[in-house]
C-alpha cells in the first residue's frame, strides 16, 4: 500500500466524507474513490458502509485504522525528525525569563514544544540587577525583559505584551488605601535601588527619574539585587517600589498592596538575544513568538498584530545605581 493511500484511508475515516476528504488532501474525489476501492480489492473485504446519507467504517476497516495509524505517526515523526535535524532546529535552547513570565508566555512555550520536540528548551532566571549579563556570558540563548533595549550586540525581537505598572507598599503605608497613585506622588516616597550598575534608560522604562513637573523620584533606598528582596524591603517599610503589571497578578503577598500608577506609560515585554549568536534554534523560537501573537490578534477583533522594534541604537550604561523599578 502506497503512503498516499494510507493517508487517503486515514483522512476518509476521520472525515467520512469523500468530498471533504478530497479537498482536505487537495485531490479530486473520484481520486479518493479509487484510492478506497484498491485497498479494498487488496484486502478483500470493505472499509467502509456507504449509502446515499452516510459513510462509515467497517469492523475490518476500523481494525485497520487504527493499526495503520499508528505506524503513520511514527512515519510523520521520524520525517519531522530529520527535518528539524536538517535545519538545525534540534539540541538544547536555554531561555532567560524574568519573575512570572514563564507563565505570561506560556502559549508561546507550548507552541514551540510542540512544533519543535526534539529539541530540550531550558530555563534560567534572569534578575533586573543583571539584565544582560547571562545573556553576554552565554549562560542563555535569548531572553524576555522588558524594553527599551538599545544595547549595540544585542537584537530586539518582537513584542510579546504590554501592561500597566504598579506601585507596590507595605499595607500600612497611606498610599495603599488610595485607588490609584500619580507620578508626582513618587517624589515624596523613598525607591530601593539595584546592587549592580544597569543601564539608566532601561530602569527609566520602569519609572522615570523625574516626576511630570520635574521633581526628582529618590532612589535612596536599601540595594537589592531580586525581585523578592524588593517584596521583603517593601513590606518592611523600607521602601515603595513601581513594578510590572505582572507582580499584582502573580505575587500577592501577606503584607503588601499593589496600587495602579496613573499618567505612566505601559510596560513593554519583548524578546532579546545576541546578535553574534542568533541560532537556528533562536529563530525557531522567535517565529513561534510571532505566531502564535499572530493567531492571537486573530483570534481577538481589533487586538495588534505582532510588533517588531526597529534596530536598537547604542547606549551607554550608567555607573551610578539607578532606582530600581521592579
């Protein structure tokens, strides 16, 4: 029996319909019908009841179903195989991901696994004390942060989320009884900052230096390096601290409140990697990013389509410690 009959066998018994399941396999149906008769002829008995109203399989033809099905898929799997093999699409990808959005991007995940089996995907924490360092050592293959990135060897791959930042307090602190903070509100509150120096702009994404009317926000706060000693530093009173919009729905904590921020731009999450370094494997991923926003955007009437950023200018880190910002 030829391939191509068993995938018209296949195809007929799941579809038990002979024009469907011409136009599923792109062939006419008296190609269908032939291909059903010669299997027949060969086995010697009918695969399938016909009559003017329905199709259906035979005990002998659902016997055969279900053992050619199962040597197709091994067929299917081992051509995926070599194909993923031939393109380079095998191996292991390691992916930086910064607090919950393993689970923000778990659809993306999901789709590359499936699309991509033979390939182990890792995961490494990556903190916003340090947000390209694993990336510049190696230690991950591509990265989700939030953006801008203007690093000069790094690459900006498209948007995966945007969403509003938060205010984390301690309970007890005034602004946790309030609906909302403003800007201007950051001026008369004390902001950690990070152990290591990081690039200014990229904090500033976060929270701005400056409030609206040009009041400066202090970073005079205790140095933390993760975002869970930003959590105990908060819900010691020792600080407030903006955060990604992620932190209110993943993080709730004994202790601590997360307040919207109002006048403040949303947070942009994309992803990264090393332009010396972009893999087989790290274009995978980024296409499977790309659609699976696009079926998203699809999927929702007047969502955005994917977004690509253009090509990040240069940018100078600052060797002062900014106010850390989530």
């Amino acid at each position: 029996m030829e391939l191509r009959d068993i995938e018209i066998f296949l195809a007929l018994a799941e579809e038990l319909h002979f024009g469907r399941t011409a136009e599923r396999l792109h062939v006419s149906q008296a190609r269908v019908s032939q291909s059903i008769a010669k299997q027949e002829r060969r086995i010697g008995a009918p695969l399938f009841e016909r009559t003017s109203r329905r199709v259906e399989l035979t005990a002998i033809g659902a016997r055969l179903h279900d053992d050619l099905q199962a040597g197709y898929q091994r067929i299917q799997d081992g051509i995926e195989s070599a194909a993923a093999a031939a393109r380079g699409t095998t191996g292991v990808l390691t992916l930086g991901l910064m607090c919950a959005q393993a689970f923000d991007q778990a659809s993306i995940l999901a789709r590359f696994k499936e699309h991509y089996p033979g390939v182990e995907l890792r995961f490494r924490e990556v903190v916003f004390s340090d947000p390209f360092g694993m990336l510049r050592a190696g230690e991950v293959d591509l990265e989700v942060t939030w953006l801008p990135v203007r690093e000069p060897d790094l690459t900006v791959g498209p948007v995966l989320a945007r969403e509003p930042h938060v205010l984390m307090v301690a309970e007890g602190h005034p602004f946790a009884a309030r609906g909302s903070v403003s800007l201007e509100d950051l001026a008369d509150c004390s902001f950690p900052q990070p152990v290591n120096p990081v690039p200014a702009y990229w904090m500033e994404a976060l929270m701005p230096a400056r409030t609206p009317s040009g009041r400066p926000i202090p970073a005079d706060g205790p140095k933390i390096a993760t975002f869970q000693e930003a959590q105990a530093v908060v819900a010691a009173g020792d600080a407030v601290c903006v955060v990604q919009g992620e932190a209110a729905r993943h993080f709730p904590r004994p202790g601590i409140a997360y307040v919207p921020i109002t006048e403040q731009p949303l947070g942009v999450w994309g992803l990264i990697w090393r332009t010396a370094h972009e893999t087989p494997l790290v274009r995978a991923f980024v296409q499977s990013a790309v659609d699976t926003l696009a079926e998203a955007a699809q999927a929702a009437p007047g969502a955005d389509a994917p977004e690509v950023p253009e090509a990040p200018e240069p940018a100078r880190a600052v060797p002062e410690p900014a106010a850390v910002r989530g």
